[in-house]
C-alpha cells in the first residue's frame, strides 16, 4: 500500500500509545499479522516507536481491550482467532419460507459461526429523523420498532432497530413481543408487502452512549452505522433499519455485475 506523503501542516494529536494502536490495528485488520501471528516483541515495538516499555503496553492493552489481540503473562501477545468478520448485507435480503431459519442465523452458520438473536423491545415510537424521512413521517409521526440485538459466539455483534409502518404492522406479528420465524421478509411477503428493493447507506460514526453499552465496546473507536431502506411495490418504504457494529471488528463485502455497453455502431459508408 502506497502511503501518501504527510502533511507538514498536519499534526496527528493522539498519544502515542493510542498511535502504537492504530498502526498495529490496521496490520491486524488488512492481514498483514494473521490470526494466531505473534506481534512484535515489546523491544522491536519500543525501537520502532520511540516509545517506552510503558507507553507500548498501553497501546497494546487497547488491542486487548478491543478483543483483537490476546496476551498471557511470559507469552507473546497473538493476534486473536477468527475475530474480524465480513458481512455480506445482500444475502439476508432473501425471504425465507415461514418454516425456514431467520435468515441472519442461517447466513452465520454457513460460515462456522454461533449466533443466536436477542429481542430487546417491541413498540409503537417516533423514529430518527433519517428514518422519518425515508418511511415519509411528519415530525411526530410514529412507527412499529422492533429492535434486537445480535450475538456471534455470545459477544454482541450488532445494534439491530427495524421501524414498519403502522398499518403494515399493527396486528400482526411484526407489533408482538416474539421473535418472527423465518425473519421479517417473509412476513412481509405473507402481508403482502413483498420486499423488491433494498438500499443502503452507510457511514461512520462515533457511537451513542446506548450503543456504547450494548455493543460492549471499550475505547472510542466508530461503529459502522448502516440505514437501510426497504421498498416494496411501486416503491413504497415497507420496512427502514438501523444497523449498528463495532467498525474495527467488520468489514461489509458487496458484489456487483458489471453492466458492459454493446458493441459499438457499424459505420455505414456514405
């Protein structure tokens, strides 16, 4: 990777050890140490920085703090297992049959994982702002939330707020308090509302108190917040979600076809 060349102008104000962090970080996240690789030694981290044995120490404690690396007392601290994730936001869109698994558990254990759900709340409330926007709200206007947490291996893994209009919902079991077999998708279809399109914003942001707690998380590292708007026929807004993950710990992989022009016109000579 070719880095550009720095800013005299620019200052980076983080302390050192919180700087120690992130270039080890982005290693750990771009592969370079793999899962199970040994980090540098204290000494090779104190000539490479210019810092001190405690100054290292805290920099690595935020790694450990953020679940990326693991240490022991006389043993080398290594990078730990199978802990960054790629989600592939497309393929829970699929609805499965009303006796077929929610569709994020399936997609989970077709990659090794442990994942179960965790259903939070269910009630009627006055969305975000971004949300109203996208259902076509007015400024007090309500929604059905459904909000959930989702956990891999017992560790939350991501902030989930469904929002659904009320009469889309009200009545049915998108509005009761219980988990909907085979997801959300496929009530939607058997109501009738059948998902066509989906879009996807995503940003980074620095996270809420709320989502500090529920996602567990331990230094002031961003979350990837996605919004995502589904639309079903003549594309009314039938279901707007509010996605939150811890943004060191995953990586969103989208797959696109390339739309080739056709071949170029003939000349036809005059």
């Amino acid at each position: 990777m070719t880095v550009p060349k720095a800013d005299p102008e620019a200052v980076d104000r983080r302390s050192l050890h919180e700087r120690i962090a992130a270039d080890l970080r982005d290693e750990i996240m771009g592969g370079e140490l793999a899962p199970g690789a040994n980090l540098p030694t204290t000494a090779q981290l104190k000539e490479r920085f210019g810092a001190s044995s405690a100054t290292v120490q805290k920099g690595l404690q935020l790694l450990k703090d953020e679940g990326l690396v693991v240490g022991r007392a006389g043993a080398a601290v290594t990078v730990r297992e199978h802990r960054r994730r790629t989600v592939r936001p497309a393929a829970p869109m699929v609805a499965g049959g009303p006796g077929s698994p929610y569709p994020w558990l399936a997609e989970a254990a077709r990659h090794g994982t442990d994942a179960r759900i965790r259903l939070l709340d269910v009630t009627e409330r006055r969305p975000p702002a971004d949300v109203r926007a996208a259902l076509g709200l007015p400024p007090d206007g309500t929604a059905v939330l459904r909000a959930q947490i989702l956990l891999v291996d017992e560790e939350p893994a991501e902030l989930v707020e469904a929002y659904y209009p009320l009469d889309i919902a009200r009545g049915t079991a998108l509005s009761e308090r219980r988990r909907i077999r085979g997801g959300a998708s496929a009530l939607l279809t058997a109501l009738g509302h059948p998902p066509r399109r989906s879009t996807d914003r995503v940003c980074a942001r620095v996270p809420t108190q709320a989502q500090y707690q529920a996602l567990h998380l331990t230094s002031g590292m961003p979350v990837l917040r996605t919004l995502r708007v589904v639309h079903g026929d003549a594309g009314r807004p039938v279901e707007v979600t509010v996605m939150v993950k811890a943004g060191h710990l995953y990586e969103l992989q989208y797959e696109f076809t390339p739309q080739h022009p056709g071949p170029p016109p003939t000349a036809h000579p005059h």
